[in-house]
C-alpha cells in the first residue's frame, strides 16, 4: 500500500490493528513513551473527563498527546461504561484514536481504539511490574478475569519471568475458563487456578492484579503478604487505602488525583459514605522517574508496593503510530479522501 496523501486519511478497523501487534512490542513501546515523559519530551495534558453521572455509569474521555523528539501527534477519545456488557453487550471500555501531522495538524489515520486501549493498558502494568515486582516472584492473583484482566497478565508473564501460578478470581466461572483458554495458549507453563474468594487467592501470591469492573472496591479490606506488588487496573483507590502500602507508584500523578477524587467523591455521594481526597503526597512518585533511575520505588524485597495507572495519550498514539508504519509496510486497511487540498 502507498502512504496516504496530504487530505487521505488511513482507516484501521480493530480486526486489522489486532494483526499487527504483539505483546512484547507495546511493551516496549509503552516503556519509551514512559521514558520520553520523564526526560520532559513529551506533552501530554490531564485528559478531558467527562462525567455523564447521574445518568449513565459511565464517562467520556480525551487524551491529546504529542511526543516531541518523535514528532507523533495525535488524540484518543474513550468512553467507559460499567454497565455496557449487561445492557448492551458491548464492550465497557471503547475507543478511537486520530492521528495528525505534527507540522500541519492535517489529521492521516483514525483507527480502532478499543484493542489499543486493552493492550496499553495491559503493557503498563506490565511495566509497572518489571520495576516493581520483588525478586523470584511465582505466583500471580487476576482480580477479574475480562479483556483488561487477560490483557495484563498476558503483559505481566511476558515482562516478569519465572511466573509459574495464575490465580484466577471471578464471579462469572465461564469469563474464568476463557481466560485460561487464551492465557494458555501463550504462556503454556504456567499453572492455571479457579478461585472464588479474594483472601484466599491472594494468600502467597507476589503480584495481585485489581482488574475487575465493580461499582464497590474488591481489595480495601484484603491482608497482603510481605512483599506483595498490588497493580490496579480498576480498582477505586481511597487514600485509607493507599497509605497502607510502603510505596504507592502512578503513571501521571496529576490526573490520577483529579480522576481519582471525582470518581471516588461521586461514589461516596452514591453510598453516604465519609471520603477524604487522596492528594499528590499520598503517591510516591511516577513510573517514567523509576525507569530513568530519578527515584526509587521499591526499596527491599519486604515492601508491600501499590502501582495503579490512570492512562496516558502518550502511550496510545505510541503505539498508533507504530500499528501505522506496520499498516502501511503490510498494505492493511482503508485510504479515504478526508480533506480536501
């Protein structure tokens, strides 16, 4: 395929972006954006929430970004609805991402955001977990066992290695048995269990993943072992909560404040439950400053670590740009007129 000209824009379904990634790439691709943020190349705003509470449960975001000695500019606008899968079928999470031209702003690819979110979303924590898991960890709890459950731990096993146990939590037996049949395929040494009860699973285990949609948190009240690396993907995380752990570590610190406290005001208006708002100096520091060595998250193998991402533009243009190139090389997808020149 020919690279699209100025005013043609490159359509990408998600079947096609599925064909052209794979895991250890946007691993990779994840980390350098995480790198690039924190040696200050790269511009990337708290994103645009848009809260449709009281009326649906659920929200809408932007997330402009633009990675400066990259050049890649572009904006992705997702959508998170709790209740999608069991009114509508549809997936909780969807997205789209529009890339432009950094010198022009001309727009010359819109493709699929859902998958990308899925495995970004994924690689992040599983980066957060190649610098914050301790030494020799084994066993491996999924809170969750849906696409962003599969997603990270697909991420975790390949960034970690040694993971020998999964522990798979969830109320739904068949998402449970789905999980294993595609987690297996990709990582077949590894030992696949069905739990029901979160204690339980997580006794033992070196690394827990919170990835389960819940309108209540399913950890606040769960005993964690020495040395326990707890990565959360959906978790609401109160400050109660955070200041139990030795080392709290975020992807961008200042919209997980913003995001944080909305959500959490808005559910403990729902409840009537007290809420104290979680502030910058509950959460040590970002995932990019420990990847370039400017601060340090764990400190010892007895550290209980809390890492939970919030989500960057950063990291999916990053990727969009990549599945782009891909794209283009393979001669996969649409060429539509756009604008006209």
């Amino acid at each position: 395929m020919r690279k699209n000209k100025t005013g043609e824009v490159l359509i990408l379904s998600e079947k096609e972006i599925k064909s052209l990634l794979m895991p250890k790439k946007v691993l990779e691709l994840v980390e350098q954006s995480f790198s690039e943020y924190s040696n200050g190349n790269a511009v990337n705003p708290v994103k645009l929430h848009l809260p449709l509470y009281p009326h649906y449960e659920g929200y809408i975001n932007s997330m402009p970004a633009y990675l400066t000695k990259l050049n890649i500019a572009g904006v992705k606008v997702v959508s998170v609805y709790k209740d999608n899968m069991r009114n509508h079928q549809l997936p909780c999470t969807m997205g789209t991402i529009l890339l432009n031209d950094a010198r022009s702003g001309i727009p010359y690819a819109l493709m699929d955001g859902t998958y990308i979110t899925a495995v970004r979303t994924g690689a992040v924590i599983g980066v957060m977990a190649k610098y914050l898991v301790k030494n020799n960890a084994r066993a491996i709890t999924i809170v969750g066992s849906g696409t962003q459950g599969l997603a990270s731990f697909i991420m975790i096993a390949a960034a970690v290695s040694g993971i020998l146990e999964a522990r798979i939590v969830d109320i739904n037996p068949q998402a449970q048995d789905n999980f294993i049949n595609h987690a297996s395929k990709e990582f077949p040494n590894v030992s696949y269990v069905k739990y029901d009860d979160i204690q339980t699973a997580c006794n033992g285990a070196s690394i827990i993943v919170a990835a389960a949609t819940s309108p209540v948190p399913l950890l606040s009240n769960i005993e964690f072992d020495k040395g326990t690396t707890v990565l959360c993907v959906e978790e609401d995380i109160t400050t109660k909560f955070a200041r139990r752990f030795d080392c709290f570590i975020s992807d961008f610190v200042e919209c997980f404040v913003e995001r944080t406290n909305i959500t959490n005001k808005h559910h403990a208006e729902m409840t009537g439950e007290p809420y104290e708002e979680i502030a910058p100096d509950d959460i040590t520091g970002e995932i990019g400053d420990i990847i370039t060595n400017k601060i340090v998250g764990r400190k010892n193998d007895n550290d209980i670590v809390l890492a939970a991402s919030v989500g960057m533009g950063i990291q999916d243009i990053i990727v969009a740009s990549y599945v782009y190139e891909r794209a283009v090389i393979n001669d996969i997808g649409t060429i539509k007129e756009f604008v006209e020149i």
